[in-house]
C-alpha cells in the first residue's frame, strides 16, 4: 500500500508490505509445497512461450503435481503486456477453472498474472481501475516466481497494462495485488543472456534510486532501497559478465525484490513516468528505456537532491565528501553513464527508435503519470521535454538549471 492519503512529505505514512517470501537456491523444486501452504486450488501457472518450452518451467509443474495440485498453462504473455493479452488470460482462466494464479518469469508474466486473479472478480475492463485504490472486490490468490532480477513486481501492490487503441500504459494500483507468495531462487536466472541481465538489472537499479530520492519515501522505504542500491550496483557487471555466478545472481534477485518492496510505499519519478510512454507507443522494452533515461533524469534532479545523491553514491563506494554539492551530487550521473555504457546499453533514446514527432503525444503522456508528482523536483511540461530532447541528442547541458 503506498502512503496514507495527505501532502507529500506531511509526516504520515505506514507500510504495508503482506508477501511472503521464501528465498533461497533450488527453493524453486520445492514450489509444490509451498503453494499448497497458501492455497490448494487448481492453478493457472501464467508465462511467455519461451518459458513455457523450457526444463525451468517442467520443474515448477513437477513440483506442483508431486504435491497433488492441478495446473494449467498460459503461455501468451509478451513483453508490455496489452489488454488483449489479459482477455485472453482471463478466458483461459475460465475455460480451464482455475482458481490461483501463479506468475512465472518477468515482470511482464507476473504482472499479467496478477490482471488475471483482479479481474476474474471485477467486472468491466482493467482499464476502469486505473490509479490507486479502485478494485472493488479481492483478487484470486497471486504467486509470484521470478526468473529476472528486474522489475521486483512480486513485492508490489501494482500492474501495468497497454491499451492498444491509445497506446497508453494504464498502471493500477491496489493492495490486493499484493502476492501472497514470493519464491526468490536465484538458479531460475543463471541462463539469462547478458543483454536481459543488463536491461532488468538497470530497471531494478532504476526503482531503487527513484524510490529512494521520492517525495513520498518513508524510513522503510528510504533504508530498503538505499541496501538494494548497494546490492545491485556491487553485483551487476558480474552477474553481467560472468553470468554463472550464482552469488551475485542471488544479490540481484534480493536487489530487485527489495527495490520493488520499496517503490511499492514510495511510488517512483520522472523516469519511469516518460518510460511508460516508450513503452506503450514504441513497444521499447520497459528495463531498458529505464536504463538510458535514467543519467538525463538523475542530471536533472541532482540540485533538488543532492545529499540524497550523495548518500547513494556512498552506498555505490563512490569517493564523495560527506558535505552535500552539486558537484558531489554529479559524481552518481557520470557513475550511471559509465555504468550503462559497460553493460552495452545505448546512451541515446534514439538508438531506441524514439521519434521526437510524437513529442505532444509522449510529454502529455508522462505529466499523465501520478510518478511526475513524486519525483523530487517540480516538473512541469516543458521539463518533460527538456529530458526527452537531451535524451534523444546524449546532451546534458542545461538539465541541472
């Protein structure tokens, strides 16, 4: 649950934060077991089609069937899942009778999986409960297995949806969207190839920075996600370079789950509200549009933060004086930029396949976002803009005035 309703900042807030989780190498043969402790119905174990061709996969339902749970597969999740997409997972549901939903892969599969349990018990269309708090009725019990370090949705009380038609992502919000089981084992990410590494990797890294720097932030939140900084900056390149270490694969996998356990009581920035926009009108992948926005939104927050920047580029093992400066502050921008450039990640939003003749189209779309209100300098239109031009051309002179 994010922040009792009131000002940003007001001095009111609570957490809220009912997952269970069970983390731990090979905890993933042992799925049966614990699914049957938090429900015994018959399950739609939700996934894309590649997942769902593969060993990892064929373990999970083994599992399943040795503890004597019924279960069905749909395959059809893709990346920035659509509406279509959930119509179609909400008709297997019913087809097949099934009464858990069990998200297993990225972010995309788990927040599908999540659309599913929602609106097998809400009527209309997902898009009717945009924003925080509409669901009527409580969701089907939701389980949560991820096999990327990267969007932490298993710890949160959101998902997102595009409609196609306006090529708008709709982010819903809600506590009953709350998983009831997370099962965190980091051999299910020992065979992602290093650009999926590198791309949820940079979005849990996102989360975590925008979560910690948030008006909205919390001392829960702020001291979660300041660890998962330090958890994902010091594991990264390893896990992107030597992807068979399975230490550091586990340091991203609890990164990222924190990371996500903190954005879900502090809401996140800038970034995430113009990557939403990449997403839903250019289908660019979700982690990587973090990852090369992230540099021009950090240039452009630093002076509103800067002993936050500072505290998080301490946490990173950066040499910075203790007293807070812009120039102090600047070291986490040319930090991110190295960091991306060593993980191959473009430094232009260009490279993305981003066209600057939607300009209207994206910026009306990120000022949408309730992410904008939250991010810890003032942003207006025009700022949008400014981030999205400097973006596009890799700039960053003026973005700190």
């Amino acid at each position: 649950m994010t922040n009792i309703p009131g000002t940003v900042n007001d001095g009111l807030w609570r957490v809220h934060a009912p997952t269970e989780v069970i983390c731990g190498r090979g905890v993933a043969r042992k799925a049966g077991e614990l699914v049957r402790r938090v429900s015994d119905g018959k399950i739609l174990l939700v996934t894309d089609a590649w997942l769902a061709k593969s060993e990892l996969l064929r373990t999970i339902q083994s599992s399943l069937t040795y503890e004597g749970l019924e279960c069905e597969v749909f395959d059809g999740v893709e990346a920035n899942p659509s509406v279509a997409v959930l119509e179609k997972g909400i008709d297997c549901l019913r087809r097949t009778s099934c009464e858990t939903l069990l998200g297993f892969g990225g972010g995309s599969s788990i927040d599908t999986a999540k659309g599913i349990a929602a609106m097998a018990r809400n009527s209309g269309s997902i898009l009717d409960y945009e924003g925080t708090g509409k669901l009527q009725n409580s969701a089907l019990p939701i389980i949560a297995i991820p096999t990327t370090a990267g969007t932490g949705s298993e710890a949160t009380a959101s998902t997102v949806f595009t409609n196609t038609e306006t090529k708008f992502k709709s982010v819903i919000i809600s506590p009953l969207l709350f998983p009831r089981l997370a099962i965190l084992d980091a051999d299910l990410t020992v065979t992602l190839p290093p650009e999926i590494t590198a791309a949820t990797g940079m979005d849990a890294l996102t989360h975590a920075i925008e979560s910690y720097v948030s008006k909205q932030a919390n001392p829960f939140s702020e001291a979660v996600a300041l660890h998962a900084i330090k958890l994902l900056t010091g594991n990264i390149e390893k896990a992107f370079f030597a992807g068979t270490d399975i230490q550091a694969r586990q340091e991203m996998l609890i990164g990222s789950f924190l990371a996500g356990a903190a954005f879900s009581q502090s809401k996140l920035g800038n970034v995430h509200a113009i990557s939403h926009t990449f997403g839903g009108v250019f289908n660019i992948p979700h982690g990587i549009a973090n990852a090369v926005l992230l540099p021009y939104v950090l240039a452009f927050n630093a002076r509103a933060c800067s002993e936050k920047f500072i505290n998080i580029a301490s946490a990173i093992g950066l040499d910075v004086p203790a007293k807070a400066s812009f120039h102090a502050a600047w070291q986490l921008v040319e930090y991110v930029v190295e960091l991306n450039a060593s993980l191959n990640i473009p430094a232009t939003i260009a490279q993305l396949g981003v066209s600057l003749e939607l300009m209207d189209r994206m910026v009306g779309d990120a000022m949408r976002s309730g992410n904008v209100h939250v991010n810890p300098r003032l942003t207006t239109h025009k700022d949008i803009e400014r981030i999205i031009r400097s973006a596009y051309e890799g700039t960053f002179g003026g973005l700190d005035k």
